[in-house]
C-alpha cells in the first residue's frame, strides 16, 4: 500500500510541476489579495498590524477555495478516477496521496511566504513564529474538507459556486482558531490551546475526510 500512496503522490507532483502556471496563480492571488487590504483600509501601521492575522489568514483561505476545482477533475476528464476506483487498493489511501500533493504544491507555497506577507502588514516579530505554525496545521484541514466538497461537485455545472457554498461554513472554524492563535500570542495569553484545537482538527480531517472522500467520488462517478 506504501508503493500505491508513493506512486500516486509522486504522480501528482509532477502533474503539478508541469502545470506550475496554476501554482503561481493560487500564490500571486494570495500576495494580491493580502496587497489590497492597505489600500482599502488604510496604511496605519497600528490598523495594519491589528488586521493582519485575520487578513493573512482570509487571504489563505480564498487561496485554497481558489485551486480546489484542480483537484479531482483532470483525473475525472481522462478516465484516471474511474481506474483508481476500481483497483484493489484502499480509496481512502490514494485519495489522501493526492490530497498530500495538493497541499504541497499549493499551501506549502502560500506557508512559507506568509511571513513576508506578514512583515509588509508589520505583523510584530513575536507572531511570525505561531502564524508560520497555525497555517501549517490549518491549511491541510481546508484541502482536506475541500477535498470532500471537490469531490461532491464533480463534473456538476456551475460546480466551483456550489463547491464554495458547501465548504466556506466548514472553514470558519479553522478561520477562526488559525488567526486566534496569532492574536492569542501577541495578546500575552498564550496560542497553545488554538493551536492543540487545529492539531486535534487536523487529526480528525485525516481520519475522517479520506473516506467520506472516497464515497463522495463513487457517487459523483456513477
């Protein structure tokens, strides 16, 4: 089962880096989107400064929404889906391979440029640490549930609306605890319950989210 999750990890990797014009895509809207805020709010840095882990985090979020459409429908167009579904190995195992390898090539980038992100917005030196953590244990929750409402729409018409209508309620919490972990440290009271609820988060996505995953494929498939 390892070489099936290897191979179909390695395969959308590649997928990816041959179309890596989609990657910089989802990275420019996330400096784009995080960009405008001080045009529309205002360029006071103690307003910028206020504003930053949630604007961060929005920005982060729309991201994700923004390149989950890309998940599961080029395998659908090419007949790959329906294969893997009816081989022998475990859907929820090579869903969670390509799950991976959505979050590497899309939340990994928006991960790690975050922190310049945050020092345009002067984000204080005290929360890069924790906003850098929060976006790691968060942003593979939102593939993970994005995963399952991707799969619910696919090959529907006017799919991306629906898709965004199904999984923007399942990302406010995440929404919440992620800039709340931020703010909780800069505030002095500490970001180690938010960040204990994204890891329990997370914990549960990965239990739970491959296999409701899976049978919303079959369904979409049939």
């Amino acid at each position: 089962m390892l070489s099936t999750f290897l191979a179909v990890l390695r395969r959308d990797l590649l997928l990816a880096w041959r179309g890596r014009a989609d990657v910089l895509v989802t990275l420019a809207f996330f400096i784009i989107v995080v960009c405008l805020f001080p045009f529309g709010v205002g360029a006071e840095p103690n307003q910028l400064r206020a504003i930053a882990p949630g604007v961060l985090w929005v920005a982060a979020l729309l991201a994700c929404l923004l390149s989950l459409h890309r998940l599961f429908a080029q395998d659908y167009v090419d007949g790959t889906l329906e294969q893997l579904l009816l081989s022998r190995e475990p859907a929820a195992l090579w869903v969670t391979a390509k799950v991976l390898a959505f979050w590497l090539s899309t939340g990994l980038p928006v991960v790690a440029v975050a922190p310049a992100m945050a020092l345009l917005l002067d984000l204080e030196q005290g929360g890069l640490a924790v906003l850098v953590l929060s976006l790691t244990l968060g942003t593979p929750i939102l593939a993970l549930l994005g995963a399952v409402g991707a799969a619910l729409t696919l090959g529907l018409r006017g799919g991306g609306m629906l898709l965004a209508l199904l999984v923007l309620p399942l990302f406010v919490p995440v929404l919440i605890f992620g800039a709340g972990a931020v703010e909780a440290e800069l505030s002095g009271s500490g970001a180690a319950a938010h960040l204990l609820l994204l890891g329990g988060g997370l914990a549960g996505a990965l239990a739970l989210a491959p296999m409701a995953c899976a049978a919303a494929l079959r369904i979409s498939t049939d």
